[in-house]
C-alpha cells in the first residue's frame, strides 16, 4: 500500500539527478535558492499513464516498475534544461503571475517571462 501519492515517488527518484546552481537564474542572488521544474511533473505523470493505460497504482514495488520508463519516456522535459535556479522572490513571483500549477503548455510563456526578468536586470 502506497503511503503517498504515486507522483511523490516519482519526483523522489528524479530529483537527485537535477543540478541546483548557486545562484538565481535571473538576479544572480545567492540566497533563499529554489529549484523550479518548468514542466509539472504531476501533469507529465498523469497524461503518462493515461498513454500507457496505467489506472491504479497501489504499491512501492509498483511505482518502482513504472519510474525509470516515465523518465526515460520525458528525459527532455525532466532535464535540466528545463529546471532552473530562483531565489525566493522571483520563484514566488513567477507562481502569482502563472499560479502554483500551470499547464505544461504555459512553459513557453514561462521561459519569456523568465528571460525578460533576467534582460531587465542585465
């Protein structure tokens, strides 16, 4: 029996592979550092199973099964290309603006707005 939801598993089992810098993507700030994914990994499981016709998974060994092929099936999306290194201001910023969870086809919109932010500071 899971004890969390099957996403939690996942992001766990990523997460060592990202690549947190030492300073803010936009500010170059060195304090109150976060890491942003710019794709939700929540949204990228969800549609993942519903493609491969996954409806339930209630167990740890299940979970296990599943991780390495979703990574392997969205490596471009899970890379660190697409994860970035805010401080806390602009990580908070950049959620009230685009909201705690936006949709994966908000991403682009999310790069331009990170670039401009980083342009306005330069």
């Amino acid at each position: 029996m899971l004890k969390r939801f099957p996403v939690k598993y996942i992001r766990d089992y990523i997460k060592k592979k990202y690549k947190k810098n030492d300073k803010c993507f936009i500010c170059n700030l060195t304090d109150t550092l976060e890491f942003h994914h710019l794709f939700s990994v929540s949204e990228l499981f969800n549609s993942w199973c519903i493609k491969n016709n996954i409806k339930n998974i209630t167990t740890v060994e299940e979970i296990k099964k599943y991780r390495e092929q979703f990574e392997l099936d969205n490596l471009w999306e899970l890379s660190n290309e697409n994860a970035l290194t805010l401080c806390k201001q602009h990580h908070e910023r950049l959620h009230n603006i685009f909201g705690q969870r936006y949709a994966n086809s908000m991403v682009p919109k999310v790069k331009n707005w990170v670039r401009i932010q980083k342009e306005k500071i330069q």
